[in-house]
C-alpha cells in the first residue's frame, strides 16, 4: 500500500484548492482546471462505454443506461436486466482503489421503465499522520450513490427521463485539517434526460441514428467540515450521437460521439502572490450552472476549452461478438486527459461479458496505464423464458 499516494488522491478529492498550488503557464495559456467534489460520479462505470472512449448519451440502450442518459431505458428491448461492473482505478499508484457499479432495470410497459443503479467507490486502506509524520489513526476512505430512474416515451421516436440521486461520500472522517475535523458529506441531485432514435437508410443499407442530451447531478453543494465554504458536485451537459449501420444480417457497425462540459463555475482568477481566488464557491447553484458558459477568465476561447469530446466505434457479429474502440480528450489546461480506448464484447442467451483497456497518449507514467473494466449484463427475461422451458 502506498499511503502518499491515497493522501494526495484525498487531498484533490476534498477540495479543489490543493490546484492554485499548480498553476503554470502551458504555450501562453494559464492551466485553469475545473473541478468539483465527488469527481467519481463523472468515471464511466461500465466497460461497453469505457472500450468506445467513454461514450454513452446516445449509444442503443442497455441495463448501464443510467449513468449515461437513463431516457434510453424506454427503447430497450429486453423486459428486465441487470448488470454488474468492476474497475480497479488508478493501478499505477496503488493496488486497492476501485469502482463497483450494480444497476439494473424494469420495462413497465412498451412505452415506460424504470431503473435503480448503486455506485460504490474505494480507496483502500489508508494510515493517516499528521504534518509531522506521526500517526492518527487508520481508515477506510469510501464514497457511493443511489440512483433510481424513470423512462418515458413522447412518442415513437422520442423519450425522457428524470433520475434522483443521494450521494455520499467519507474520506477522512474524525481527522483534523487546519483545525478543522473531516466528517462524511452528502448531498442530492437530479438527472433530466431525452433521447431520440430513427429508422433509416444509408446507401441502401439499414440504419438508425440517435441524438441524447443528459444533463446530470443537478443538485446541492457538499461540505467536508463546518465552514461555511461548501463544493460543487460534477453537474455535467452531456450531449451525444450515434448511428448504427447493418451491413449485411451478420455484421453491423456503430459509431458515436459525445461532448460533455461540466456545469460548474471556471476558478476565476490568481492574485499577485499566485494564489487562486476562490469566489466562484460562493455561487449559487442556478447563477453556477448558467455562468458555467461564460465564467472563463480567457472569455470564449477557455470556455471551448473547457468540453471534452469522447468518440468510439463498435463492430457486432451475428449480434454475439463486438469489438470496440474509442478516443478520449480534454485540453491540456482543463486536465489533459487524452486516451484511446479499446475492448471486446460477447452475448448469450443469457448472459454477456464486456472488458475494456485504456491507453493514456502521454506516456508511460500515467497513473490512468493500464486502466481495466470489467462488465457482466444479465437478460433476466431470457433467465426467465429458459426455466420455464426446462
């Protein structure tokens, strides 16, 4: 175990003030992160959307479709389905951080559904000391959230959602930090999300297309300690394409591509000793989320750089077998998290299997190398038709 890395990893999970210590200039341009609290609820959990560079506001439906744009639930086939996820995070830094993912779903009829998803996120065992290097005590730093959705068809084409969500999060609970005691933070939020999908044809092939917008994890600010300075959760505008084309009855390609932007305040600016002014904590939800567009102390050009694209492609044989592959970026001032991604897919009757693997593009000492996701999805329904067969 190593303890220095988990302390730093709480240190930027806490508050996004351990950044103004960072801030450099990269080809004339400040490095001006924007972060929040929580940032696991923005980690894709599923390995489908984490082999296709995470994306997922528009891809077809599936029993991960919370995460992503839970209005998807509406057009999925199947009657009911589960699935479970598995990610070992940030392996090359420590061996006992993860994310569990449990969701699954229920159609109420062909027009309706509804969804329910547990996210559970470790950071292993940690020994705590304080600035001199003495002991405080041992921990188990964990965070997780509750989901629960509602699908609903408008009509053939075109759907909505609204999800609720409770998130918590206990990272260092009875520590003190500049005199302050850690204690477990929680809030509440709410996703809103529509979906479209249309049948068409593209040189004489069939094909369908679907546009998503998501917008998630609308919802209150979260406090570590008493003050009265409270942090942002990853409110986030998802938006997303995708187009699926059957080339013949056996193979079928899809590609899709999303744009995300979280909806969160731009730190505003660095004084004269360096020092990052944080008034951005003091707005508003609402005054956050319509500011987030044009906060950006560069103006338009550092707003545009603030959205990420994810983009990926997904092959299917004969509907059992696909292979995936994607890219992730984020400009070099907001992150510089750049990716490509890549994996494999199998389904049974019954059963399927999704696997993923990342490859980081700035070299070898990325913490995000060798980054793995493990997924299992169940048709419940075919479970079903299968024992009263037998």
């Amino acid at each position: 175990m190593r303890i220095y890395a988990l302390l730093l990893i709480i240190a930027a999970t806490c508050t996004s003030s351990i950044f103004a210590q960072n801030l450099q200039l990269l080809d004339g341009r400040e490095v001006n992160t924007v972060t929040s609290a929580v940032p696991l609820m923005r980690i894709s959990p599923n390995a489908r959307s984490g082999a296709m560079g995470e994306t997922g506001v528009a891809t077809s439906p599936d029993a991960n479709s919370l995460h992503w744009n839970a209005a998807k639930f509406a057009f999925i086939d199947d009657d009911m389905g589960l699935s479970v996820s598995y990610t070992p995070w940030l392996r090359q830094l420590v061996d006992d951080i993860y994310l569990a993912y449990l969701s699954g779903y229920k159609k109420i009829d062909d027009d309706q559904a509804v969804a329910l998803s547990l996210r559970y996120f470790s950071l292993g065992n940690i020994q705590f000391t304080d600035i001199n290097g003495e002991s405080t005590g041992e921990g188990n730093p964990n965070e997780y959230a509750i989901d629960a959705a509602y699908s609903r068809k408008l009509t053939p084409n075109l759907s909505t959602s609204l999800a609720f969500r409770f998130i918590r999060s206990d990272l260092a609970s009875g520590q003190v930090v500049n005199n302050s005691v850690i204690r477990p933070a929680s809030a509440v939020a709410a996703d809103l999300g529509i979906y479209y999908k249309k049948e068409t044809q593209i040189s004489g092939l069939d094909a369908e297309y679907a546009l998503g917008a998501n917008i998630s994890n609308l919802g209150s600010k979260i406090n570590y300690t008493e003050s009265i300075e409270k942090d942002f959760i990853p409110m986030n505008l998802g938006l997303g394409s995708f187009l699926s084309i059957d080339i013949d009855d056996y193979n079928r390609i899809g590609f899709a591509l999303d744009v995300n932007k979280l909806l969160v305040p731009t730190p505003d600016t660095i004084d004269a000793d360096g020092n990052l002014i944080l008034d951005h904590k003091e707005k508003g939800v609402p005054e956050a989320i319509f500011g987030s567009f044009s906060d950006a102390p560069d103006g338009f050009a550092e707003e545009m750089r603030e959205f990420t694209i994810s983009s990926g492609i997904e092959y299917w044989y004969d509907n059992q077998f696909a292979v995936r592959a994607g890219y992730f970026h984020e400009n070099a001032t907001k992150g510089n998290r750049k990716y490509f991604t890549m994996g494999l897919g199998l389904r049974y009757n019954v059963f399927g299997l999704d696997f993923s693997y990342l490859v980081p593009v700035n070299g070898q000492q990325n913490p995000l190398n060798n980054t793995l996701r493990f997924t299992l999805l169940f048709n419940l329904e075919a479970f079903k038709k299968d024992n009263g067969d037998a």
